[in-house]
C-alpha cells in the first residue's frame, strides 16, 4: 500500500480524493483480507436483496444483516447489538465465538 500512496504521490494526486482499501478475499479473489463481522467495522450497506454488514461483503451471507432491506431501525439495531457483545467480550478478554 506504501508503493501504491508514493506512486499517486508522484502523480500530485491529493491524499484527501484517495480512497485505498486492502482487497477483501471475497468472490473470486485468490488472494486478499480475510473478512467477518470480528475484522470489518459496519457500513451498513442496503441492497434489493436485503441488507449487509458492509459493502464489500454483499455475498457473504454470513455477513447479511437482514433478508429485507427495510426498516432501516431493524437493521441499525441489528448492528448496535452486534456490537455490543463483540464490546462486552473483548472488556472481559473473551473472544465471541460463532457457531453460524
């Protein structure tokens, strides 16, 4: 990610317009970030199909939030309580094992 940053540097690419994300091993990535509810912080992203943890899972269904995308509290509260327990467990040092 360093080489990538120095390259737009030279190009006079302004570090505000740069959007940089680490490859997510999803879909047919071979290689990249493993993903899951303990490693993506949420952007709730809302899709036809229902609603999801974060965009770049949109098919991963262990990371869908809601067979709907609608209402929109059910999915925020979804992800609030969510991470409630994943906070609950680290303050105890226990790690939130998932059975799903």
């Amino acid at each position: 990610m360093r080489a990538l940053h120095v390259r737009l540097d030279d190009e006079a690419i302004d570090p505000q317009e740069r959007v940089i994300r680490p490859v997510a091993l999803e879909g047919f990535a071979g290689a990249g970030v493993h993903v899951s509810l303990d490693t993506l912080e949420p952007e709730p992203t809302v899709t036809a199909d229902g609603a999801w943890w974060h965009p770049v899972a949109v098919t991963d269904p262990h990371l869908r939030i809601a067979d709907s995308p609608l209402p929109l509290a059910e999915v925020f509260a979804v992800v609030t309580d969510t991470l409630a327990v994943q906070d609950a467990a680290a303050r105890s040092g226990r790690e939130v094992f998932r059975c799903a």
